[in-house]
C-alpha cells in the first residue's frame, strides 16, 4: 500500500512543479552554429581524402573506336 501512495505522490508533485526546466535562452544558436561547424569540418575533411585519393589514381585512357569510312551503300550483285 506504501509503494502505491509514494508513486501517487511521485506524480502529483511532477505535475505540480510546473514545467520542466529550460535551456538557456539562445542555445537554440548555439545548436545551430555547432552542426554548421561540424558540418563544415567533415565537408573540409573529405574534400581532403578525395583530393589525395584522386592524385594517387592514375587516370584510365578511355579507348577511342577508330572511325569507320563512310563508303556507298553495297549493291547487290543480281545473278546473271
């Protein structure tokens, strides 16, 4: 019977104490301004490892078909 009165207070003092704390006022920027900067370093970061990665490849010759000549279409030879 304890347990239950001793929640039943646990919950009535929650609800009574008023709303939950807040953050300081402006940590919303602060939020902002620290995943532009995350997202700048790894955006700095891995322009980095592709530039070393790109110098190290050696670039692929693509192969070139040669051009065909453009000759006259082939008459058929008619038996005869």
């Amino acid at each position: 019977m304890m347990e239950n009165s001793r929640k039943a207070r646990e919950r009535a003092e929650a609800a009574l104490s008023g709303p939950p704390e807040r953050p300081a006022k402006g940590s919303a920027i602060g939020i902002i301004a620290a995943e532009s900067l995350a997202t700048q370093e790894k955006t700095a970061r891995l322009k980095k490892l592709r530039m070393e990665r790109d110098a190290t490849e050696v670039p692929k010759v693509a192969k070139v078909k040669a051009k065909t000549t453009a000759s006259k279409p082939r008459v058929k030879k008619s038996a005869g």
